[in-house]
C-alpha cells in the first residue's frame, strides 16, 4: 500500500471514529446536559444567584465579556489555537510521508556522527510521546466508564454528561 494511502486511511479512521462517538453521543449529552443545566439554574435560584446564572446562560457573551477583558485576545487565542491544531496536523501528515528520508536530512544538518544521535533521540521521543498519548487516551477512556457505571449504580440522574466531563477533563490532571 502506498504509504500516502496509508497515512490518509489513519486520518480518516481517526475522524471518521471521532465523527461516530460525536453522532452516537451528542443527542443523549445534549438532552441530559439541557436538563443538568436546568438543574443548576433551580439550584442556583434557591441560593440566591438564579437571575446572573440565567442571564448568563441566555447570553453568555453579555455577561462574560466584561469580566474577560480584551475581547481581541480572546478572538486571537480562539484562532490561534484553531491554527495550531491545523498546523500539527498538516505538519504531522507530511512528516509521516517523508519519515523514510528524515536520516538523510538529518545528516546534511548535522553531519554523520552526530545525525545518528539525533535519530536515536527522535525515535525515543516519538515512542514516549506516543505512548503518553494512548495512555491519556486509555485513562480518559476509562474514567469516563467507570464515572458512569458508578452514576448509574448510585441512580444519580445525569450520568452521561457528568461521565463525559469527567473523561474529558482527565486531560488536565489537577482539574479531572
């Protein structure tokens, strides 16, 4: 298989199964998310706060914005970070077309000696990265899981979102 094929096959397995658990999950998220949010609002009525929360859940922007600062920076960190995304992909699709030739390259900028050492790092960064990557992934996935068997035993209403939450914010070790 020609390896364009290859790597074009990846990244369409890769959405095409970000696109499916996005199909598969979006309705029951939105439909139990809508009715945690309700319930919020209902919490935060008897607690006093009701009227900002529900001001701020209509408008967001109204309420949010002037809290925030600058609303230029928060458009540029938006688009700069849609950017970024965009570029790691780009750059990671041709790096994996060109990996056959990375030795080369390597030795025209370092040199022989020293390319060799440099490969070596590489291809130890690409397999603890990668194997960081899978294993964040994993753990996302399992916390998610285990979140809602656990909201589901204990009846609690809510569960997906709550479990969806819980596996996203996993990625951020001292927030999840």
């Amino acid at each position: 298989m020609p390896r364009i094929l290859a790597v074009l096959l990846n990244y369409l397995a890769f959405f095409g199964l970000l696109i499916l658990a996005i199909f598969l999950l979006a309705g029951p998220i939105v439909q139990q998310g809508g009715l945690l949010l309700q319930q919020i609002i209902r919490l935060a009525e008897t607690a006093g706060v009701g009227d900002w929360l529900l001001a701020t859940a209509q408008d967001p922007f109204k309420n949010i914005l002037p809290f925030s600062g600058n609303i230029f920076r928060i458009t540029q960190t938006i688009f700069g970070n849609l950017i970024q995304v965009f570029s790691v992909l780009v750059i990671s699709f041709y790096l994996i077309l060109d990996r056959k030739k990375l030795p080369g390259r390597l030795e025209q900028f370092f040199g022989k000696k020293k390319s060799r050492k440099v490969e070596v790092i590489i291809r130890r960064a690409e397999r603890e990265v990668g194997r960081w990557l899978w294993g964040q992934l994993l753990l996302m996935a399992i916390v998610a899981g285990l979140t809602y068997l656990a909201l589901l035993l204990l009846h609690l209403p809510y569960a997906l979102p709550l479990a969806f939450l819980a596996g996203l914010l996993e990625i951020l070790p001292n927030i999840g």
